[in-house]
C-alpha cells in the first residue's frame, strides 16, 4: 500500500469533517480556532487601550516627543501619578467618592432584597400592575424626569448634598433600582419553596423566614448588585454634579469622575500657583485617568471570584 493511499484511508471525509467541526462530544480544531480567535479579537479591543493609558502614564515628555518610543517608556516616571494626585486631590476625593457612590448602593440592596422578596413570594391585588410600572420606570429615559426632579429636589431643600442619591435609594427608585428588583426577583423565585415551607412549619413567620432563610441564600444576588450598583454610581458624572454638587449650590461633594471631567482646568490652575512640576500632556491626562479607575479595579481584583462565583449560582433552580 503506497503512502497516499495510506493518507487517503486514514484521513476519510467523516473523519476529516469530525476533525474540523468536532461532534457533540467535544470541538474539533476548526471551531477551536474560530471561538479563541474571535476571544482574542475581543479581548484585544477591549485591553487595547487599558495598556495605551499605563504605558504613556509612565512616560515623560522625552518620551512623549521621541517617535521611537511606542510602548514602553525609557524609565517609569511616576511624577506624572504625583501631579495628577494633586490636581485631583485624590485621597480627599476618593473618599468623598466612596461615600456618594457606597451609601445609595447599601439602601439599593436593601430595598432590592426585600421588594424583589415580596414580589416573589406574595400574591396580592394590583401585583401585575405594579411590576409594569417597575419595568416602566426602567425603560423610561432619565432625561425626562430630570428636570422636575432637579425642581423637586430644590423644593425639598437637599440640592448639594449625598441625600439626593440617598433618599431615591432608600425608596426603591436609585440609579438602575429597577433591575436590581428584578435581579432579587429571579433568584427568589427560583429559591427552592420547599425551604420557606419547612421555616413555617417550624414555627418561624414571615420576617424570621426572610432574615434566617431567604438573605441568607440570596448572598450571590446581593455580591452581583452591589457591584454594579456601585460600579454604576461611581461613574454617574451628570447626575452627581446637577444633584449632589448642585448646578447652583457647587457643593465640596464630589468624586474621581468628575474631577476628571475638570482636569485640565484644575490642573491649569495649580500650575500657576506654583504646586505642578510639569505641563499639561498626555502622560498626566493617562495618569489621572488610571486614578480615576484604580479604586473599580482594586475592588474587582478583591472580589472577583466572589462575583463570579454569585453570577454562577444565580442561575440555580428552584421548584
């Protein structure tokens, strides 16, 4: 038997087609290749300019100027970080951060858990009702409720402060309070009854059954809100300067994002006082930038198997 029929025989249509695309069982080569090409693409777009904003972060005006220098920077100049600190008063605002974008996400677990819980495990009147305005008043754009909530805020008094973030929370209708329901909504109603059913027969009633039994299980449904909760009032830019720093007011609450936003101002202003070392370039924008962003990622890095994990279990089912 020569050589080319010896190929011929092993590599027959089927089985070169079952190479290729593979069977039920397992991929074969030809989708392999294509499901991690198309990761790698994706990926790549997405980390592209995660790595442009470091590498020219480090870079300093030298190497800004010299065409030969694309990726990496002839030494790591951290003084782009310092100067961009300063203009973003960075630890002051961070904290200042922290606040307006962590308390409205505590109340928005809050309210979510136990209106999501009542929503799945109660019948009552007017219930279909009330979740069609709850989808509503998600669907419905922020533009068109702002300015009579802007007009309301300023009646009420609280225009300037963290309790135009706060209160909205505390009531169910924060930034995106919406799904959040709908999240703790789902996972209620895949929760096993059989659980609530054993609670009852043991005596405990509908609170006890919803501390000891229902947010305990609901620990995913609470890591995965909180994230984006936060994630979400972290980067809300116009919103946090029209209520909480106030158009007219221009109160000291402020955070990252919106220093961002007025870098450059601020930046030109320390610089004539003195306080920068160097000029505006894009070495400092990049810096501040990778400022404004640190705290997201740090938090990721900390709880990322913890939100994989709830993203996981979320999808269990119930009866």
């Amino acid at each position: 038997m020569t050589v080319a029929e010896t190929i011929k025989k092993k590599f027959t249509k089927e089985k070169l087609h079952k190479f290729i695309f593979g069977t039920r069982e397992r991929q074969g080569l030809g989708q392999q290749i294509a499901v991690y090409g198309l990761l790698i693409i994706i990926g790549f777009i997405f980390i592209y300019p995660i790595l442009y904003m470091i590498s020219t972060s480090f870079m300093d005006r030298n190497d800004l100027l010299d065409s030969s220098v694309k990726w990496l920077p002839s030494s790591l100049y951290i003084q782009n970080y310092i100067d961009a600190a300063k203009s973003m008063d960075f630890w002051k605002t961070l904290g200042k951060g922290i606040i307006i974008a962590g308390v409205p996400t505590l109340f928005n677990v809050l309210t979510g858990m136990i209106v999501g819980y009542g929503f799945a495990r109660y019948e009552f009147k007017l219930k279909k009702l009330f979740m069609g305005i709850l989808l509503f008043s998600y669907i419905l754009p922020d533009q068109v409720t702002m300015i009579p909530t802007y007009v309301l805020y300023n009646d009420m008094g609280i225009l300037g402060t963290i309790w135009t973030f706060v209160l909205p929370a505390l009531f169910g209708n924060g930034i995106n309070s919406a799904i959040f329901i709908l999240i703790f909504y789902s996972f209620f109603k895949q929760v096993p009854k059989v659980l609530m059913e054993a609670a009852y027969i043991d005596g405990a009633g509908h609170f006890k059954a919803f501390f000891k039994i229902a947010i305990p299980s609901a620990v995913p449904a609470i890591i995965t809100v909180f994230l984006f909760s936060f994630v979400w009032y972290w980067n809300e830019s116009y919103l946090t300067e029209m209520y909480v720093q106030g158009l007219a007011t221009k109160s000291e609450w402020t955070n990252l994002v919106i220093q961002l936003k007025n870098f450059d101002s601020n930046f030109s202003t320390r610089a004539t006082t003195g306080d920068m070392a160097t000029s505006l370039n894009e070495s400092v924008r990049m810096a501040a930038t990778s400022l404004s962003i640190l705290p997201l990622f740090l938090m990721y890095l900390v709880l990322q198997r913890q939100f994989i994990e709830s993203i996981d279990r979320t999808g269990i089912t119930g009866e």
